[in-house]
C-alpha cells in the first residue's frame, strides 16, 4: 500500500508551536526563526486544508481542527523515538557475528578474539564457519573474514601479508608435498590433499611432509616448535585474509573495536 507523503518537519514545527502556544517560544526550542515556525504552520495548513491557530486576545488558541489531531501526532512521534532506540539498540548491541574460513578460525582467530575479549569483556561472539558465499543480509553478519585478493565489494582491511611459508617438521626429511585449496604451489606435483591450510599444517606437524600456507596460520605453530620454516614466499596470486563488512556494519563502534584489535 501507497503511504502518504508525511511533512515530519512541518509537524513537528506544528506540535513545538502547539505545546508553547507561540511561534517565538517554538522557534527558541528548534533553533530556527519565529518567521521560518510561521512559514512551516501556513504550509502544513494549506496542506491540509484547515487553520491549526487561530488569534486570542491572550495568544494563540488552538483550533478544533488542530486540537482533534494533536494526540496522536505526539503518539506518533513517541512511537517513532521507540523506533529509534530499538534500532540503536541493534546497533550498540554487545554481540558480534563473524564468519570465517575454518582454518582461520582454529588457528588465529580465536587466539586474537580471547585477548579483545579481556579488553571488552562484555562482548559476546558468534563465530560462524564459512569458507564462501557470504550473505551479510541472510546471516545477520557483523564481519567476515575471507581468503581473497581484496575486499571486493565491501569495505575491509587486510589481516597480515599475503606471504606463504613451507614449513616442515622438525628433524623430519619427508619432502612430501601437502596441497589445500587455494595453495598456490597447485601447479606443483602433489602427495596429499587436504581440505585447507589449517589442517595442512597439522598434517605437516605431524609428519606427513611438507606445505606451503598463508604466514598468519602458522605463527603460533611456529612459535611453539610444532614446525619450522624453510622458505617464504610472495603469494604469486597476491591473496590474503581480509576482514570484511558492508558500510553500515563498517561503521559500528564494535567492528571498529575489532578491525583495531585484529589489525594491531
């Protein structure tokens, strides 16, 4: 159904007028001039085809016309500022959605969202596995974090660099060759295929030779002793994981907190 057009500005004008009985007292309260009230009261009148005040020896009285309207126009701007904190509530809210590629998640994310979580204990996580397709709109997403070579058509921030590393295990001379999706040593003879860099890396701890994964994964294996490096590489194809969101999700206090937290 067709709305009709609402002049919200001329009614509001209206219901400052009508609550001071005076277009000077109501432009004080809109910052506006007594002559710009008097121009949106004439307007609002000829819009409607009715006089909203008429001239009293005392002021402005209301007319029977403006006086039939007045209650549920100030229960509509009531409604409305409801309307407005629910959505900011949505907004404010101390939940955040991501998705991510598992590998990410096991491997980096997790570490990185324990230490945002003592730094901003009252935030919640949802962390949805999700390796492509995203739907911002479907999933109810606040971020994404996804293998790419940029942020397409969202806004975004790259999370490490797009360097790879062929690690190994240590004192183990298996020289086999481990190959996940989007490895870009695929055109290389292969030994094992797995599922996708994390679980490349555990195949390597533990023995079964050796891969090449984006440098973000394996900082912690590395650190521990799990594997060691032998080369590094520039990704030929330039990806890396990128957080993502849409400008509205972007522009939250609570995806800022968390493009800062995994950024630094």
């Amino acid at each position: 159904m067709k709305r009709t057009h609402l002049p919200l500005n001329a009614m509001r004008v209206f219901d400052a007028a009508a609550r001071h009985l005076s277009f000077t007292n109501a432009a004080d309260e809109l910052a506006v001039t007594p002559a710009a009230v008097g121009q949106q009261i004439r307007a609002l009148e000829d819009m409607l085809g009715v006089v909203l005040f008429r001239r009293a020896p005392k002021g402005l009285e209301l007319t029977i016309e403006a006086e039939a309207g007045l209650e549920s126009l100030r229960l509509a701007f009531l409604n409305l500022e409801e309307s407005v904190r629910a959505m900011q509530s949505g907004h404010s809210s101390n939940s955040l959605t991501i998705a991510a590629p598992r590998d990410i998640i096991a491997k980096w994310l997790t570490g990185k969202l324990a230490q945002f979580s003592k730094d901003n204990p009252d935030i919640r996580f949802n962390i949805i596995n999700a390796d492509e397709g995203l739907d911002f709109t479907e999933a109810n997403l606040d971020a994404a974090i996804r293998y790419s070579d940029d942020s397409g058509e969202h806004e975004g921030v790259k999370l490490g660099s797009s360097e790879t590393l062929l690690i190994a295990q240590p004192n183990n001379d298996n020289e086999a060759l481990i190959y996940w999706p989007g490895c870009d040593k695929a055109d290389k003879k292969v030994d094992m295929r797995v599922g996708d860099a994390g679980l490349a890396i555990d195949a390597v701890a533990n023995g079964l030779g050796r891969a090449n994964v984006p440098a973000i994964l394996v900082e912690n294996d590395l650190r521990s002793g799990r594997v060691i490096q032998i080369e590094c590489h520039e990704n030929t194809d330039a990806k890396a994981y990128w957080l993502i969101a849409p400008l509205p999700q972007w522009r939250q206090d609570k995806v800022k907190k968390l493009v800062a937290a995994l950024t630094n």
